[in-house]
C-alpha cells in the first residue's frame, strides 16, 4: 500500500504515554480508492488497530474521514509529540524483586504453620507489610486467604494485592468488591481490580458509572466545562441522585481509564475547592488512602497540602436533637452533620509522613514519587511573610516540608508538625539535612525535575544542593538543560547551573556557546563573569555575533551596556556589523517577551544610531516592513525607530504600513507613525491639514509631541496650511480635554507657530474664547486680550471682561472702563454688570469706579433700585450710599415704595429711615406701604430697629387725622393679637391714645376695669 498521509499523536495517561497513528493510503490493487486507517496504544503493548474505510472510497472521502480522525483525537486530548508537557512527576520504578532478608521474613510468616501461630492483628500487620513491599510472590497466598479472617484481613489484602500489581488476581478483586464484608473491604477491592484490570475492562467500567449519572451531569461532562463542574463542587452540593461524595470516588474511578483525560483535570481542580466539610470529606479521605495505595503523587501531594493549609473545625461538642455530642461521637455517625476535627486532621498530617518514612526506610521506589508529588506543591506564596518566635523560618509551619528536607538539622516541632523551630545552634547551611539522601542520590533525574518545575526556594535549595554531590550526572547535562537552569528565577538552581558550567571549561577561556549561556541567566554571579570575561577579549567576542546581540539583547541593562562594547569592537572586522544587524532582525521577529522587549528597546536603539549606524541605516528594508507587524507593541516602535534611521526615502514607505502604523491601539506605535509621517516632504504635509490636526488633538501625548515639529515647520513658512489648521486647533480648545495636557500642547502651538495668524485678531473669537466653559479656551483667550483695542468692544463686552476668571483679562478690562469713562457713563446699565462678578476685586473696583466717575445725572431711579435689588450685599450697600448722596426728598417716595418690597433686613431698615421725609401725613402714600408695616411689624426676634422706628412713626401720624389714626388703629388691633407679648404693651398704649383722641371712632379697644373684692 502506498502511504499518502499520516498523523502521529501521543496523550500523557497517568505514568504511561498512548501513541495514535492515523494513515491515508491507497488501496491494494487501485488506483483511486483510498483507506483510512488507525493504530493505538502503549510502548511495548499490543496496539488495537481499527479503520474509517470498512471498504475504499474516494480520495476526497478518505481526506474528510483522515481530519475527522484527527480532530476526534485532539479532542480526546492527543497533541503532537513535540508538544508534549513533560510529565508531572517522574513515574514510579518497578516493584522490588524478592532478595531481601526482610522479604523472606515476611514469605515465611505466610506459611501455613507460621500463619497459625501469629494473632489476627499481627496478620494484618504482615499483609500490610507485604503490600508496602510490593512481593508479588505472595499473591497467590493472600488470594487463599481471602475471607478466613476478619474484614480488616480482606481489607488487607485486597490493598496489597492492587500494590502488588499481579493481574493474576484481578478477578479474586473483582468478587471481592462484590461481596466484600463492610464497605471499606469493598472500595479498596475495587480499587485493587482498577489497577490489575485491562485498559478495556477500565474504560468499559468508566462508560459504566458516566452513563448513570443525571442528565444535566453528563450534559456538563460531555461540553466540557471543567469551571462549572469545579465550581458546583466548591459550593459542596452534589447532583440530582448522585451526591458530591460519591460524585468524586466515581470520579478517580473514571480518571482511571485511558480515554478518558478530562476526568484527571476535574478531579484535581475539584479537590483542590472542595470544602474539608461533611458531604465531602469522607471521599477526599477515602482518596487520599487510595493516591496512598497507587503511589499516586500527584494525588497524594495536592490533599496532604489541603491537610497542611485548611485550618480544622474548631468545634468541641455538636448540638443534635438529642442533646450534647463531643466532636468526635459526632463525626463517627455515618450522617454525621460535622468532619475534619483537630484531632482528624492532625492524624492525617501525621499519617503522610508515616507512610513517608516507612517507604523511605524500605528504600520503595514508590518514595520518590510520593514526595516529589507533596514538593511540588509548595510555592513561595504561600509560605509566612513574618516568623514569630523561634519559628525557624517562612516555612516552618510546613510539616511534611521539614520532615523530607530538614530531618537532620536539628530543628524541633510541635505534635502535629505544623511548627518548626530551632532549639540550640543552627546547622550548616552547606550541609545535608535530607532525610533520605541516599535515595535522592540514586535519582537525580527527580531532582532535576524539581529544579525546573518547582515555585518554591527551600525545593530549589535541597534539590540543587543535592545534585551538586553527584558528580557524574552533572557532568553529563545537556547544553540545553543547562541554560533553561541559568535562566531559573530562584538562585539556588541558577547558582548550580553557572558552577556546574565553570567546571566544564574552566581554568581555560569559555568560548561564545558558553558566555551566551551565562548572558541569558538570572544569576548576577554569571553575567558578571561574562561580562569579565568579555571585557579582558572584546575582539575575540565580537567575531561571535550570535553572543553580540545576545548580550545586546540581555535581560540586565549592565549587560546590554556591554553590547555597546561587542558592537563597537565589530566595527574593526569587516562585514561583522552586517550580520549582527542580520542576527537582531533574527532575534526582533522571534522575540515573545513584551516586558523584556520594552526593557531592552532604548539600548539596542542606542547601538543602531551610534557604532552600528552604517549597517543598521542599510539593513533590509523588507525585513524592517515586516517587523512593523510584529505582534508585540515595543517590537513593532523599535521597528519604526529603526525606519526613522534608514538611508531610504520616507517617501518609500507603503501608505498600507504608514495607515497601518497610524491605526496601531498602542500610543508609542502611533506616536512613531506620526513621526514617520512628519519626516515626508514638506509639499505633501501642506495638504494633509486634516490629518495633522487629528493628530494635534489626539488623547495621547507621545502622538502630539510627534506631530510638534511638523507643525512648528510648516505653521510660520505656509500661510494657507496655518490658517487652514487654526479652526481645527481652535475646536480642541473649546472642547473638554481627550487626554491629559492637550489644551496645554494646543495653546503652544497657537500662540507660538501660529500667533500671526489672521484669524486670531478677530474680535468675535475673542468674545467666544472668554465666554467659554473650556480652561484651555479661556488661556488663550487671556494670551490673546492684549493685542485687542478697548474700543473694538462695547461695554457690555468690558463688563463681561471684568467677571472673567482670569486675572489678566479683569485688569484689561479695569484699564478699558479708566480710558473710557464717558463711554461707560453712558452704558452705565451695561457697565453696572461689574458688579455681577464672584471676584472681590471686581466689585471692589465697580465701588471705587462709579462712586468716582457717576454723577448725580448719571444715577437713574431704575439703576439705582437695581443696585439696591442686587443679590450681593456689596452691591446693596453701594447703591443706598448712592441714593443717600444723590436721590432728593422729593423723590424720595417713589424710592421707598419700589425698596420696600426687598425682603433683606438691612434694605427694610435703611427704608424706614425715609419714613419720616417721604410719606408723612400722607395717607395715600401710608397705605402703599401697609404691606412693609406688616412685614416690618410681624417678625420676630429680628429687625428691633426698624420695628421700632416704624411703631413710633405710625403712632407719631395717627395724631394728625382721624382717616390716617383709623388707619394706624387698624394696623395696631392686628398686630396686637399676634405679636409677642413686649410689644403688646406699646401697641395698647398707642391703641388707648387713638381712642382718647378721637373718641368718635369705632372702638377697636374695650377698656375693662379689675372687678373688686370684698374685704
């Protein structure tokens, strides 16, 4: 058969890796019929084979059902194999062969005879052992003894035999799982048959328990939806017939077949939310016994850290309908309402170390996986800021951390292992205080793998420190293995890999491969020693220009600094310039880090304008075209730097990439575009107003400051461009701000390049920049008042003038009205708007101006109650002092009867002080102002003065006539009812005069004499 296509993915599964071949071929015996055809399984397994053509088809078919097979397989979660994430933790070794001293004990005690002689919990304890050894020679006999003992010996069993791995016995498990004496027996039974079973019999039982799940389950399941599955899981409430508990021991059971990817990233993200709560935590704890049997790190590492961080219920006794329960009668009922205790919790914690411990003391291969799965877990983040105490460090309260790294470092803690401390003297820190070197040390692939994937210091510190003593193995790392360790952001694992690199060459001179590698470290250490190394031999380096633009293009500025060096070195070696220019393109077009790019970009700028001038300005100028679309923002601005730079034209450049630039949603992209824009001819700039002005009114500042030169250029050599973008400008003043500063840049360029244009000495421009609600309109209307004349304005534009804001344009406006007088005398109305104004100086100007320059002529009735009517009291006061001074007695009454009306007290008062002069022994006149008596007369508590001149004066005029007395009479019979109780006593005495006087009037006042007493 003829091979057309083919595709080769791979799916990480647990500690194995499933391999997937799918081929297009032609058909034996044809010409165009085609099969589509797939392989699957392990490495050293028998792989199933199946195809998508029972019979040939078509070539077009054969291609649809080949990338409908592709896609069902990534959707299943097969990749490329390049793109393979390296496994999470390294997988377990295979069991340990019978040779032992120890082992043979153990085979012994399963003779019949010795079995006999031994008690029921010392055969548990010896089936436990053997499962904790891994001796498959005993399968056979604790098949045998299966059901002969308590539960607890069937639980025993059934747990060594599933860590025994002998698939002999897979189906022994599976009946124990159906009939088992207790529920414990049955779980690990099934537990034990999962990892003796077959992948068919596995994914066959995943199907199983999927299929009876509710509706809406599988509908989320099936989608996909590993956040809403979390999240439902995280509230602790479970699904219709299927609660959250069991939800979850399903769930590993599923995350056990080899189809079925999705049910491992659920179960993790879901133990890693799930509430430490009743509902739930009896799974995570019959869970965390099973990752215990299956040496399932990953498992055991993510609940054991749980253990660790999740404080306990603190709770000492539970209420319950029949009384008062301690904690721990509680939590023992099978529908206990409460879980996870102190006393819980600390026996877990204790319990991880234990089985720990024990593995290590056994040297089982099943340590190592064990406690790289709790490592990895640890993350500078979470460790204490602040120590207390004699808490050894920001990790003491860690405690499997401390038992696997610091057992011999002389620490002390308390029971549950959650506080470290020291007692005495501290350790060396160079020393290993490891629990178990020994078997780091026959697996230093686990600590390498801890050094590349761990987020914690103290890993990085053991894990480095660890290595460095096996010798041989550093010895042999890979270049590339070496500097993903230089590039490490913890010291610890970057200061091994810088000395493990020294060995390889030193006493003698690193060449380039090697400085290259110490350039990109994180160490200070490394890049120093390149640096030193580089400066002793700049010539020798330069020839290298793959380590020029790596040193060039370093993370730390010191050494980009250096690169300045390499660059001017390479000047003396013909074409080199050229082809590091080359090597940064290169570089540019590959670069995936924004910060660093951003970093970096002013330096490697520097090097191009300066000693890598003549090479950059001729560098390809169809790379530079396709660097300006490089997905990161400061790539695509070091680009357009470097065009700003270029020998070509300007004119050169494509309208497409200048349009594309100009549209860039980074600021300092468009900000360059502008530049590049502003550096075409001057002729073509001239007819592009609309555009610079967009730019000049642009939110960003970088962009304003581009388009600055263009502007400044052209404004004051072309009249037509300038009067053409003054409108444009002027918009943006009168316009609330887009960005910070624009007013600021608007008002530079219209009163520095474009101050001589026409359109500025426009009278009416003025009046609209003044008048506006805009800060920046109102600045340059400020900058532009002086080159004005008084008399191109009316008063009434002076008195606007004077209520402006701005102090400047105030003072012009106080100098108009001094050059002016007469003009303001005869708009006076107008000019009385001064006194409008909310500044001080202003009304203080209007007091002093028109008390000075108005005459008696001048002063109207009108104005003058205008004044008096105004809402500041400046203003009042002004315009009584200016009827006092200018308004005759007899006119005086005409005054008093408009005033009269003002509700203030001070214009009420200065009112009754013309009482006497404007209105007596006039009866018409009195009777206008009764509505001021009953004001004047009614208030309470206020205006004594003017109550009192009016009482007086009233009382005063009802002497001269009976009409003006029933008048007065009239008033005071009202005022006497409803006044407070100090004036009534005036009003009767004025009330009784009225009556003695002119008796023939109606009595308004009954005089009743005291009654008498007999004695």
């Amino acid at each position: 058969m003829k091979l057309i296509r083919t595709a080769s993915l791979v799916r990480r599964q647990k500690d194995s890796i499933v391999h997937c071949e799918i081929e297009l071929c032609l058909a034996p015996g044809a010409s165009d019929r085609y099969l589509v055809n797939l392989r699957q399984g392990r490495m050293g397994e028998e792989w199933r084979e199946t195809t998508r053509t029972p019979q040939p088809v078509a070539l077009a078919d054969a291609e649809t059902l080949f990338h409908l097979a592709v896609t069902e397989r990534t959707a299943q979660g097969f990749v490329d194999p390049a793109d393979l994430a390296p496994a999470s933790i390294p997988a377990a070794p295979p069991p340990i062969p019978v040779s032992a001293e120890a082992d043979r004990i153990l085979l012994q005690r399963l003779e019949p005879g010795s079995w006999r002689q031994l008690a029921q919990a010392q055969r548990n304890r010896t089936i436990w052992r053997v499962g904790e050894r891994r001796l498959a020679a005993a399968v056979p006999t604790l098949v045998g003894l299966l059901e002969r003992g308590d539960a607890m010996q069937d639980y025993c069993i059934a747990w060594a035999i599933g860590r025994c791995g002998d698939a002999g016995a897979a189906e022994a498990m599976q009946q124990l799982a159906a009939r088992g004496a207790s529920d414990a027996v049955r779980r690990v039974a099934l537990h034990a048959w999962l990892m003796l079973a077959g992948p068919d019999a596995r994914r066959d039982h995943a199907h199983a328990l999927v299929a009876d799940w509710p509706h809406d389950l599988r509908e989320t399941w099936a989608q996909g939806e590993i956040d809403a599955l979390v999240a439902r899981a995280a509230t602790g409430n479970g699904w219709r017939n299927v609660p959250l508990d069991a939800w979850l021991e399903q769930l590993d059971q599923v995350a056990q077949a080899d189809d079925q990817p999705l049910a491992r990233r659920v179960l993790l993200a879901a133990l890693r939310a799930v509430p430490l709560a009743a509902g739930s935590f009896r799974a995570v704890r019959h869970l965390f016994k099973m990752a215990e049997m299956r040496a399932d790190g990953e498992l055991f590492g993510l609940l054991q850290r749980r253990f660790e961080t999740t404080a306990h219920t603190a709770q000492r006794y539970v209420h319950t309908r029949t009384g008062y329960r301690t904690f721990a009668e509680e939590a023992a009922r099978p529908d206990s309402t409460v879980a996870y205790g102190v006393v819980t919790r600390h026996y877990l914690l204790r319990r991880g170390w234990r089985t720990l411990r024990r593995l290590g003391e056994d040297a089982s291969p099943d340590f190592i996986p064990l406690a790289l799965g709790i490592l990895a877990t640890y993350d500078d983040r979470d460790a204490n800021v602040r120590t207390a105490g004699r808490i050894v460090d920001r990790y003491g309260h860690w405690p499997l951390f401390n038992h696997l790294l610091r057992a011999r470092a002389g620490l002390r803690h308390s029971a549950s292992g959650l506080s470290w401390y020291h007692d005495g003297a501290r350790p060396a820190d160079d020393a290993r205080h490891d629990a178990f070197p020994d078997l780091w040390d026959r697996h230093p692939d686990a600590l390498l793998w801890l050094m590349q994937h761990s987020r914690c210091e103290g890993v990085h510190a053991f894990a480095a420190r660890a290595l460095a003593d096996n010798a041989a193995y550093c010895a042999a790392l890979p270049l590339a293995t070496l500097r993903d360790l230089l590039r490490s952001p913890y010291l610890p694992t970057a200061r091994f890999a810088f000395e493990t690199a020294r060995r390889r060459f030193e006493p003698g001179v690193p060449d380039g491969e090697w400085l290259l590698l110490f350039v990109q470290s994180t160490l200070p250490q490394a890049q120093q020693y390149a640096l030193d190394c580089i400066g002793r031999a700049p010539d020798l380096y330069a020839a290298d220009a793959a380590l020029v633009v790596a040193v060039l293009c370093a993370p730390a500025e010191t050494v980009r600094r250096q690169g300045w060096i390499l660059c001017q070195a390479a000047l003396k070696l013909p074409g080199q310039p050229d082809a590091i220019v080359l090597r940064l393109l290169d570089w540019l077009d590959g670069c995936t880090d924004r910060d660093a790019a951003a970093a970096m970009a002013p330096d490697i700028v520097w090097a191009l304008d300066h000693p890598l001038q003549p090479a950059a300005r001729q560098a390809p100028y169809e790379r530079l075209l396709m660097l300006v679309r490089h997905p990161l923002a400061p790539v695509r601005a070091l680009a357009c730097r470097w065009l700003l730079l270029h020998a070509a034209p300007a004119s050169s450049l494509p309208p497409a990439v200048l349009a594309t630039l100009l549209r860039d949603p980074d600021p300092a992209v468009r900000a360059l575009g502008v530049q590049l824009f502003g550096v075409l001819p001057d002729a073509m700039l001239a007819t592009q107003v609309d555009l610079v002005a967009v730019f000049a009114c642009a939110p960003d500042a970088q962009v304003r400051q581009a388009i600055g030169p263009v502007i400044a250029r052209l404004a004051p050599a072309d009249a037509a461009f300038a009067e053409q973008l003054l409108p444009a400008l002027l918009n943006g003043l009168f316009r609330a701000e887009t960005g910070p500063g624009m007013h600021a840049d608007l008002l530079s360029w219209i009163t520095g390049p474009l101050a001589h244009t026409p359109g500025l000495a426009d009278p009416d421009l003025l009046r609209r920049l003044l008048a506006a609600r805009s800060k920046g309109a109102q600045l340059l209307g400020a900058a532009l008042v002086d080159r004005f004349d008084a008399l191109q304005f009316d008063v009434a534009d002076w008195a606007a003038f004077g209520r402006n804001q701005n102090v400047g344009v105030r003072r012009w406006a106080y100098a108009a009205f001094e050059a002016h007088a007469e003009r303001a005398r005869a708009q006076l109305e107008a000019a009385l708007r001064l006194f409008d104004s909310r500044f001080d100086d202003t009304r203080a100007f209007a007091i002093r101006y028109f008390g000075a320059v108005c005459t008696r002529a001048d002063w109207t009735p009108l104005l003058l109650v205008s004044l008096c009517d105004h809402a500041d009291p400046a203003a009042q006061r002004f315009g009584r002092a200016m009827i006092t001074a200018h308004v005759d007695v007899a006119d005086a009454a005409d005054f008093m009867l408009k005033l009269s009306q003002h509700p203030t007290a001070n214009m009420q008062l200065f009112v009754s002080s013309w009482l006497e002069s404007a209105s007596a022994g006039n009866l018409d006149t009195l009777r206008r102002l009764e509505p001021y008596f009953l004001t004047v007369l009614s208030q309470v508590n206020r205006g004594r003065t003017a109550k009192s001149r009016v009482q007086d004066f009233l009382a005063q005029q009802a002497l001269l006539s009976d009409d003006i007395a029933a008048f007065v009479a009239r008033l005071f019979a009202r005022q006497v009812v409803t006044v407070a109780i100090g004036d009534k006593a005036r009003y009767i005495e004025a009330l009784r005069a009225i009556q003695a006087r002119y008796p023939h009037l109606p009595a308004v006042l009954t005089v009743q004499p005291p009654a008498s007493t007999s004695p």
